[in-house]
C-alpha cells in the first residue's frame, strides 16, 4: 500500500504518551551534551545516535494494537508485539538514513552554514531511510507472493503491514 | 546548567515533533523510520555548534555514524526476537540497550582507536 498521513490516529495516543517521548528525549539530549564535555565529542557523539525513545515508541505501539483487538473482543498480544516488531524493522533502515545523516553532518558542517549543513543532512536521511524502505518492501513482496498485490495472504505480518 | 536545560527541552519538543508524525503515518514499518529519525542529532548538534564551534560538531557527528551503525544492529536483532519470541516490547527493547552500548563502544574503539 502507498503511505498515508492519518492525523486522526494521533487521537489514540493521550497526552502522557507524548510527555514520556518528551521527557526521555529531553534527558537523553541533555546527557548527550554532559557525556561530551566530560568525556569529549568522539564518545558524546555515539549517543546522538542513541535509541533513547525506542523501548518507549515500541511499547506504545504494542499497546495501541492490542487495544484496537480487545475493542472487538480479541486478544491482541501476538498482534502487538508483531505490530512492534515491524516498527523495529522499519526502525533499522531508519538507522541507515541515520547513518547518512551523521556522514553529510560531518563533511558539511565545517564548511556550510549551518542551518543549511542540517536542513541537506535530514533531507539525507529521509531519502536514505526512504529508498531503504522501498526496496526491503519490495523483496519482501516478491518474495511472499510477487509483486501483485492482488493475491492476499492470511498472515499477521502482511495484515499489519498493509495498515 | 542554562545550556544543559536548553538541550533538555530542544531535545524533547524536537523529539515530540517527529513522534507526532509517526503516530500519524501508515502502514507501521513506514513510520517506524521515525524510531530512527535524528531528533537528538538534531537538537544536540545546533546547540554544540552554538557553544563550541562546527569543529567539535563534525567530531561528534563522525562518532554518530558509528553509534548509527549500533542502533541498526540493535534494531534488526529487537525486530527478529519480538516477531519470534513471547516477551513484551517494552522488556526486550529496554534490555537490547546494554547491546547498543557494547556495539557502539566496540565498533568506536575498533574504527577510530
């Protein structure tokens, strides 16, 4: 399926959910900063790439998928944590754009303004993370039925995958 | 201390911002790109380069690429135990961090000395 925004889906998720995110996200940007001036930029800059909010986005989402069974009287706990599984999959060819996002930071930022050195960086990320995404998805297509989607297979992880 | 609360809340509104989207986007492995998305880069980087110069900025994003290079390891192997295995996200993805941190500081000594 193409990608979509659902900006009603951002209803599921209450306010505490966001304050954790914010909170953890906050801490680990602000030790990233104590980390380098105690112990300097080669060992503070591996925790910019730190997974910080992940347990807490992965957990989010296995609890979302859960809750969207038991509203029809089902048992959601194998769905969530696929559900979660996915996300982490999804999470690791992000880790590919991460990576082009540190490289382009790196060359540019001495040279360019840096505003600019950031703004092409996360457009390098996006791109990287992006095209990462299309070619997993389509070998995984290919290989779980070709690349028609006419025919559908009755498994957990195409159906969460197609939401 | 101003600077490390600053860092707190850019770091945090930053990270909500991308959060946001990924609750927004589907189907789920799409928006888990988010999970990897440079927010704490973002914030930690525009900061340093304010306080210390785009020199120590570039050090530290030379350091990143390795630490990225851990969380993707960190992130396939949380993908294939919670697709396979019966323990909560919150559990596996919480104990895999002692993982991220034996990678990242293995693959800094090995690559950078």
């Amino acid at each position: 399926m193409l990608v979509k925004l659902e900006p009603g889906e951002i209803r599921d998720t209450r306010w505490y959910e966001y304050a954790t995110r914010f909170l953890f996200g906050g801490l680990i940007t602000a030790a990233a900063g104590l980390i380098a001036q105690r112990f300097g930029p080669a060992i503070g800059g591996l925790f910019l790439a730190f997974p910080a909010i992940f347990p807490a986005s992965a957990s989010l989402i296995e609890k979302h998928e859960k809750e969207k069974k038991a509203r029809f009287g089902f048992d959601g706990t194998n769905r969530g944590r696929v559900a979660a599984g996915v996300d982490a999959a999804g999470a690791a060819m992000g880790t590919l754009g991460l990576m082009a996002f540190a490289i382009v930071s790196w060359k540019l930022l001495p040279k360019l303004p840096t505003w600019l050195t950031l703004f092409i960086a996360t457009l390098a990320w996006a791109g990287t993370a992006a095209t990462a995404w299309m070619i997993c998805r389509r070998r995984w297509r290919y290989r779980h039925g070709g690349v028609s989607t006419h025919k559908r297979r009755d498994s957990t992880l195409e159906h969460i995958s197609r939401e | 201390m101003v600077e490390i609360i600053l860092r707190f809340f850019v770091g945090g509104a930053v990270v909500c911002v991308f959060a946001v989207f990924a609750d927004a986007l589907k189907p789920t492995s799409f928006a888990g790109l988010l999970g990897a998305a440079p927010s704490v880069a973002l914030a930690t980087l525009s900061l340093t380069v304010w306080k210390k110069g785009s020199g120590y900025a570039a050090a530290e994003a030379e350091s990143m690429i390795l630490g990225a290079a851990a969380f993707f390891i960190y992130a396939t192997v949380v993908s294939k135990i919670l697709r396979s295995a019966r323990w909560s996200a919150l559990s596996v993805a919480a104990a895999s961090l002692v993982l991220w941190l034996a990678c990242a500081f293995v693959l800094r000594y090995a690559v950078l000395g």
